[in-house]
C-alpha cells in the first residue's frame, strides 16, 4: 500500500524583513546582505504567530484544501527541530490549539531539519502496513528566539514558518519510492543548541552558562566542508536503493540550507538549476519546515504529472544526510 499527497498547506509570517533592514540590524553596508549571503526578503514570526499557532494555520489550512476535517485524519505527526515547550510534546499542544472535539493519535519527529523526511519515511511505513490511513504531517519553526545578531552568516539566513501534508492510502500511486539517512556523528559539535535538555539545566549549572547555550551556534565552514565530502556518494547510493537514475528526476527539492550550500548541490550532483527548487532569497532557512515549504512552492508552482519523480535532500545538525524519491 502506498500513499498519494492528497493536499499541502504553508503558513508564512505576516512581517516580512528586506535585506536593506538586515544590513542596518547587523550594522553592514546597504547590499551586503543581498550580494554575500543571497538575500531578498525573510518572514520573523511576531509574537502572536508562535510555533503552535503557524502550526495549526497551516493544518486548517491543508484540511481545507483537501475538504476534509480533523476527525477524518489518523493520526497527526509534528515534524519539527524546536519545541513549542519541553512537554507536552509539539503534536499535543496542537491538537490542543485546535481544539477539536475528535481524539486522533499523535506524535513527534525530530531529527533536526530532516525532519519531515523523517515523517514521511515513519507515514510510509505506517500506511504501507496498514495500521493508518490518513496522516498529517506538520512543521513548523520559530528560528529567531534561538539567533543573536553577532553573526551575520547566521542572522541573515533564518527564518519562521510551517507547513501541512496530508498523505493517504492510494493503492495506485507510487508515494514513497525508496529513503535514506545516515548520521555522521563528527559533525555533532559543529551545529548545536546546548540547553534546554537535562544536559546544560538551571539546576545543575549558573544561569549565564544556561542561557548562553540557549542560542544556535554553528561552524558554518566545518559543516560546510563535511557535507561537500560526502554528498555526491550518498546521493549516488541512495539512486541506487531507488533504482532511478539521476535523469529519472523531474525536480530536486533541498533543505534551503544556504545560498553556497544550494550552489554546491547544483554544481556537486551535476542538477540543472531549472530542476532545483532554490527559494533561500525569499524563504531562508526555516530548519525542519524549509523542505517541506520548497515542496509545497513546487506543488502549487509548478506542473507536474502523475508518477513525476522528485527528489528531496536534505542535511541536519549530527550531522546527517537524508533523502527521499517520490512518485507523485
């Protein structure tokens, strides 16, 4: 049994910040911004919009669109890199937002920014044995409560938002062809957000400790160069487990890890540009809810055919690769 998408939802915040508004918060040349790090224009959650209520726009959303509603849906996966807070989990505080009157199952996926290729891959075994149905995956990411504005790398790349899909039991699609994840736990210190765990707490550490490793700290050059030394051959292995060929791929959808990262994967894996979802000017990296918002852009953008091969790929702090062939 496999699954066919049968609708996809983004939820984006209302404010939306230029790159001429980054230079002047990072005390930066008017243009640097744009030109260094490929910058346009990025979405900041306000206050009101947390990661419970984007969440759960974006799920009204995709229920809307598929003309169902939350009773008719299985089970509910929160597919995120951040908590809304430590308990309960992501999944229960929306279903808590929502306030439906029906009790569906839920539960949480993290496992970083491929996290909803991780939900997609747990969906797929779950509709394939046929314990579910129907099921909604969502993600969403309030990035700038973790980020400081001492790094203009970091600062100018983050950005909020969500996004919804609803997956169903189709014995005539193809759904999920093949996936593949690999950690590589060199990397482990290379992207980190420290506290919130039992690891870095207030009551075995002094709050300056604490807090200061309340922020996302990343050594953008050591991720940078491990991915580029293992990213051809995991690709390659994972067309391989697929048995598709690279010009079997219609689109290629990566996690909007960076501007140099997407340029590197466009060179790297030899993809035509034209082929590349690549909406990081706009969209920046939203964590575990960018891959999901690139395939929903390519949805509703582009025209795509009954059993078009798409390929998403993405990289996570750990630092691991995933990637998913899909068939719509």
């Amino acid at each position: 049994m496999a699954f066919r998408i049968v609708s996809s939802a983004t939820y984006l915040p209302e404010s939306r910040i230029t790159a001429a508004q980054l230079d002047d918060r990072l005390n930066l040349k008017h243009g640097t911004c744009f030109k260094r790090y490929g910058v346009e224009y990025r979405h900041f959650a306000s206050d009101k919009e947390t990661a419970v209520f984007m969440g759960c726009e974006a799920i009204k959303k995709s229920l809307t669109e598929a003309k169902l509603g939350l009773s008719d849906i299985d089970l509910l996966i929160s597919a995120s890199a951040t908590s809304h807070q430590v308990l309960p989990y992501n999944a229960a505080s929306l279903l808590a937002e929502l306030d439906d009157p029906h009790h569906i199952a839920s539960m949480d996926i993290n496992s970083s920014c491929l996290s909803f290729l991780s939900a997609l891959e747990m969906a797929h075994c779950a509709i394939s044995s046929g314990r579910y149905q129907r099921i909604l995956i969502v993600s969403s990411e309030v990035s700038r409560v973790g980020i400081t504005y001492d790094n203009p790398e970091i600062s100018s790349l983050f950005a909020d938002g969500a996004a919804a899909f609803i997956l169903e039991a189709d014995n005539d699609s193809l759904g999920l062809i093949s996936s593949s994840f690999k950690t590589y736990p060199k990397g482990y210190e290379h992207c980190q957000i420290r506290s919130g765990g039992s690891f870095l707490h207030p009551s075995k550490t002094d709050m300056e400790t604490f807090l200061a490793g309340s922020y996302f700290t990343m050594d953008g050059k050591k991720v940078f160069k491990q991915v580029a030394s293992l990213i051809a051959g995991f690709v390659e292995e994972g067309l391989d487990k697929a048995k598709v060929n690279k010009s079997d791929i219609r689109y290629i959808v990566p996690h909007q890890a960076s501007h140099l990262g997407l340029k590197h994967i466009e060179t790297r894996l030899g993809f035509d540009n034209s082929h590349m979802v690549n909406i990081i000017a706009t969209m920046g990296n939203q964590i575990a809810a960018s891959t999901p918002i690139a395939l929903d852009y390519l949805l509703k953008n582009h025209d795509l055919k009954k059993q078009d091969k798409i390929m998403l790929l993405g990289t996570g702090a750990g630092l691991s690769l995933g990637m998913a062939v899909l068939s719509l």
